[in-house]
C-alpha cells in the first residue's frame, strides 16, 4: 500500500497515514488495558464479597480487603508495564534493549532486596492464611505479645510492660497464637507428703464448681475442672497438676483468681505449702576462725 501511494505521488500522505495507524494502535492499547483494569477490579470486588471467611468480623473483612488490595496493584503493575511496552514499540523505541536493561536491574534490585520481598511475601500468606488477627496474643520470632497491627511488612507487638515490638514478616517462621477460639488455665501446685491427694482434689473440685457458679468468672469459663493428678515426685514436695478451659485471652485471669481462692480454702483447711528448705553444713575441714583475746574482751 505504501508503494502504491509513493507510485502515485503521496508520499507525504503515505507517512501520515502510518502516523495515524500508529497513533490509532495506542489508543487501542491504552483502550484495552483500561478496560482489563476495570474488569479486574469488578472480578476483585465481586471475590471479596464473597469470600466466606470476610462475613466474621471487621478483622476478617480487614484482612480481605488487604489480600484484595494486594492483588489489585500485582496485577494493574503487570497489565501496565505490558501496555507501556506496546506503545513504546508501536513509538519506534526499540523493546529488546529495554527488556535486558529492565532484566539486569530486576536481578540487581532483586539481590539488593531480598530481605524486603521476603517480608512481603511472608506478610502476604500470613494474612492468606489467617495466622494471625489484629488482637492476637502471640509469639512471634522469640517476641511475644498483643497484636496491635498486621501488615505486609511488619507485625507489631505490644508486651506486658508497654513495650512495642517491630517485627519483620520474613523472620517470622513459627507463629504460637494464643487466642484462637479456647485455651486452658493450667495450674501446677506443689503440696507436702503428708497432704491427701484425694481431699485436695476435692478441694481443688468444689474451688472450680465455684468459679463456674460466680457471675463474674462463670462466663469465661467452659468446662469442668481436669485433673491431671500428682504429676511429680520430688524430695520435699508433690506436685498436683490441673486445667481449666476458658475463653481466649481468659486464662491468666482465671488462673490467678483460681489460685487466690485456692490459697484462702488451704489456709482455712491448714493446709501448708511446703518452703524450701535450706541445710548449712560446715566445713570441718577448714578451721573455725578464732577471734582476737581483745575483740573477745569488748564483746563481753
């Protein structure tokens, strides 16, 4: 067709025509990856309202939208990156040196930031997976504590004292959650020999009967008391081990009221806990220091 038109003398209108076919092909370009990204975001809607789990709480419907949002810029950065490529070949810039330009930098980038892809694809299936809630009482990476936020990058940590931990995603390889839907308030009480282990596990009964019949404590509580028995033998003492199932996050409350109770009902009973108890044998191999005549004198 080119030839043609330069036969008849339009080689001017020949260049122009290429120009606008090529200016029509950006536009088509541009076109269709606007409209894959308004697809893809009408597919990604519709999967997080219907993902099942996102029904839960707001935490759940929190992580889903980030799991959404996620995808959303993964997949708009490739549909983009695939456009602008086209329409700088259709340009007249040559593609092959920017795709080895762009493989070697990807390469270095990718050395360079490694640590940082690996907390993010750790974040990623963190939140996939549901490992861990904003809430969570967890230990994470030898960190422990309530989980104040969970991201891509990071998981931060609040413990007991206030103090609030960083911690990185891809160094989080073993995830112990202590809040998800039960958990047992375990008591270990260490009695003497001559304590009956039957009345103390009926003591230990009516305590936890007790507990349950409280209107303060019996919510959070959801089964009987298990005793395990005597689970130790030691030289001066015996040591009955026993567990209560509580709600989440309720176990260190109920253990501590358990064991309040449980101290007042001994005392009442004269039960005694045994103390440790302590032998000072002297060296007869050293002699006994013997003070000065004088200092004896000012002693007496």
């Amino acid at each position: 067709m080119r030839q043609l038109l330069a036969g008849l003398g339009l080689e001017r209108f020949s260049e122009s025509a290429d120009v606008l076919a090529a200016g029509l092909r950006v536009v088509l370009i541009v076109a269709l990856a606007w409209f894959i990204l308004r697809v893809l975001e009408r597919l990604l809607r519709r999967l997080l309202v219907r993902m099942p789990w996102r029904r839960r709480d707001a935490e759940s419907e929190q992580r889903a939208e980030t799991l959404v949002r996620v995808i959303r810029y993964i997949a708009a950065a490739a549909v983009v990156v695939v456009a602008v490529l086209l329409v700088l070949g259709e340009l007249g810039v040559a593609i092959t040196p920017l795709l080895a330009t762009a493989g070697v930098a990807g390469v270095a980038l990718g050395f360079g930031a490694q640590t940082l892809v690996k907390d993010f694809l750790n974040g990623f299936f963190l939140l996939l997976e549901d490992q861990i809630r904003q809430g969570d009482v967890v230990e994470v990476a030898g960190k422990g504590g309530l989980v104040e936020e969970v991201t891509l990058r990071y998981v931060r940590l609040r413990d007991y004292e206030g103090v609030v931990h960083f911690v990185p995603a891809g160094s989080i390889t073993t995830v112990s959650n202590r809040s998800r839907g039960y958990a047992y308030a375990v008591v270990d009480l260490h009695l003497d020999y001559r304590v009956d282990a039957d009345v103390i596990f009926g003591l230990l009964r009516e305590e936890a009967r007790a507990m349950r019949e409280d209107p303060m404590f019996g919510p959070r509580i959801l089964e009987d008391l298990e005793i395990a028995g005597v689970d130790a033998l030691d030289d001066a003492r015996i040591t009955v081990k026993c567990r209560v199932k509580v709600r989440s996050l309720e176990q260190w409350g109920v253990r501590r009221e358990f064991l309040r109770r449980l101290k007042l009902r001994f005392e009442a009973e004269c039960i005694d806990i045994p103390l440790p108890q302590f032998a000072i044998v002297p060296d007869s191999r050293r002699p006994m220091a013997k003070m000065p005549r004088e200092s004896r004198t000012k002693a007496l």
